[in-house]
C-alpha cells in the first residue's frame, strides 16, 4: 500500500467514525501531487475515542511541531484547518498533525467528550486524567517538539465580551513564545482583519504556565517547550474565514519556530 | 380617525425613507458577516452597534447565544431608521 492509499483507507476509517463530517476533504481528492505524508498512526486504537495522527515532512533535521485539532468537538475552525495542514508539503522541519483530538466529541457536535473537557486533563506536573489525555500527551512528548499548537474558537471576544476568549494567541510563558505571538498578532492586524472590524482585531492573551490543566500550560510547564493556543471567535465571522486564518495563524507560528511549508502549495 | 392622519404615521413608521436608512444601516453590516471578504467601512455602524448590543447583554443575560442579538439588533436599527427619517422629513417640511 503506498502512502496515497494509506492514507485514503485511514481517513475513510476515521470518515465513517464521524459521520461523514471530514471525510469529503480527501477521498474526492484528485490532485496529481501525492500528499507528502510520511506515515499515520493512531491513538486509542479499536476503542471508541481512536482517532489518527499525521506525520508531514521529516526528510531533514530540522524541528518538529505538534498541531491539534478538536480538543472542542464544536470548535470547527480548528479540526477543520488542522484537516487543511494535512495537505501541505514541508520545505523545512516536520509535523505530527492530530486533526480530530476528541473524536467522540466532534461526533456529537458538542465541546465535551464523554469523558468531559479534554482541555481540563492535563495538570502540570501529574499524569494526565484520561486515558485519551494520557495518550496525546504521550505522543507529545516522545514528539521532543519544538512547538505545539492548539486550535480552538470561542463564542466572543476576548478583553470585549467578558468571559469568551476569541480573536487571542496565548503563548506559553517557555522560550521566545510571547515575542513571536506579539509580531504574529501585530501582521494579523495589518495585513487580514479588515479596519471596518476594530473588536475583531487580535490580542496577545495572557501568558501560560501550567496553572491550569490545559495541553499548552503542560506544554510549557513539563516539557518546557513554546505552546500556542490559538483561539479565533464564531461572534460575526464567517466559518471559511475561521478557517482561513486558523490555518494562517499555524502557518505562521510553525514558520516562527523554523517549521516552513512550501510556498507554491497555495 | 381622518385618512390623512394614517396616512401621515404610516409614512413615518413604513415610509421609504425609514426603509432606506435600514438598508443602509443593516446591508453592508450583513454582508460582511457572510464573507468578510465583503466588508466596507459602510459596515461600520451596524457593526458597532451589534458589538454594543452584545458587550451590555452579555453583563445582563450571559446564559444567551450570541446569534439572539440579531433581534435586537434588527429592532434597534428599525427604531434608529424611524428617528433618523422623521428627522429628515421634518427638516425637508
Ligand atoms: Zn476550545
């Protein structure tokens, strides 16, 4: 089986699990490129929460990142960019791309699994609290990555609407994370948010250091390695545009940390 | 009840003037909530007002959606149209 119909027959597998809601990105898929994944693997496998991860790139030494997609099984923009990642070709560096984080989640629709919220499994310094959680840290960690990003959306905006976390980029308090979350925010403003939509401009969140149980604050607090949780807002933008600059943002956070696609792709 | 003074409310309460203002108000405002792509600076006002409308409810009834202020917010610019066309009627009269 070469790569191509690996890949087809994982995605149909994890496509039936979801009712269809993914599988439409690749089986119709007719470009003449093979997508340059170098292999999948699968996390939980033949339980009801398995769900498969992607590895791109890795034809030189250059650093790795982690991308993951629905933690929030209501959190579109997310599954749905880190479904778009999975088409890039690298030019440096290499990628483990976990689209569908809380399958069960995204079947249902719904911002928790039945295990709850997988974004609250993950104390600094413990074991992670679910056998899920357990095994995407895992696969983190033996990642050694150089950057883990987290796609989410909230229901507003951060610092506008009191409790919504939307249209922000939290970096980890580890490395150069906040630097390159403030030039990141600062392009975004400039270059795609249009003038008209001053709430929808992005902000630099506050800074995470394991206080709370979520993926990226172990990230920085464990491995101490730069995290991202990158939120964009469903409050009046469109669900391309989510994705759009859901994908953009990763782009450009991964460009940061020396992970670079190759431009003609798009 | 004379004709004329129905007449004299239905133009101040339906009259193209006030459905002219709506339009101005909610159109360029809907459109870039479609496609982003189709924002304008036209979109302005009712963008600033649907932010409003959403800042001040969610510190009064958070436990709602924020797709709902889409009635509100389609009242508030019907009342805004009504005040600003009968402003400008009188000032043409
Ligand atoms: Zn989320």
């Amino acid at each position: 089986m070469n790569r191509r119909a690996a890949l087809a027959a994982g995605t149909a597998v994890v496509g039936t699990a979801l009712g269809g809601i993914v599988v439409g990105e690749y089986e119709g898929d007719t470009s003449p490129a093979v997508p340059p994944l170098s292999a999948t693997g699968t996390l939980l496998e033949d339980t009801d929460r398995e769900t498969t991860y992607y590895e791109l790139g890795g034809g030189d030494d250059g650093p790795t990142g982690v991308i993951i997609g629905g933690v929030h099984g209501d959190e579109v923009n997310g599954y749905r960019a880190a479904e778009a990642i999975l088409d890039w070709t690298l030019a440096k560096g290499s990628l483990i791309v976990v689209p569908w984080a809380d399958v069960a989640a995204i079947r249902a629709n719904s911002r928790e699994g039945p295990d709850g919220d997988l974004n609250r499994k993950f104390p600094a310094g413990e074991e992670p609290k679910t056998e899920l959680a357990r095994a995407l840290w895992n696969l983190i960690v033996d990642t050694q990555p150089e950057i883990v990003v987290d796609l989410h959306r909230s229901r507003g905006i951060f610092e506008t609407h009191d409790r919504w976390v939307g249209q922000a980029i939290f970096p980890t308090a580890t490395g150069d994370a906040l630097e390159h979350a403030e030039t990141l925010v600062q392009d975004l403003n400039d270059e795609i948010v249009p003038r008209t939509l001053r709430f929808h401009r992005f902000t630099v969140g506050n800074e995470l250091g394991g206080n709370r149980p979520m993926i990226i604050h172990k990230v920085g607090a464990d491995l101490g390695t730069a995290g991202y949780i990158v939120e964009l807002t469903e409050f009046l933008l469109d669900l391309e545009t989510q994705v759009d600059w859901t994908t953009l943002i990763a782009a450009r956070l991964l460009g940061a940390h020396g992970i670079e696609r190759v431009a003609a792709d798009r | 009840m004379t004709s004329d003074w129905v007449d004299r409310y239905w133009q101040l309460a339906a009259g193209s003037g006030v459905w002219a203002v709506f339009g101005v108000l909610t159109l360029p405002f809907v459109a870039a909530t479609v496609d982003v792509r189709l924002t304008t600076p036209l979109a302005g006002p009712g963008y600033v007002l649907f932010v409003g409308l959403t800042i001040v409810g969610e510190r009064i009834v958070p436990q709602y959606k924020l797709v709902v202020y889409w009635v509100p917010f389609l009242v508030s610019c019907y009342l805004l149209s009504v005040v600003v066309a009968g402003i400008v009627r009188a000032m043409r009269d």
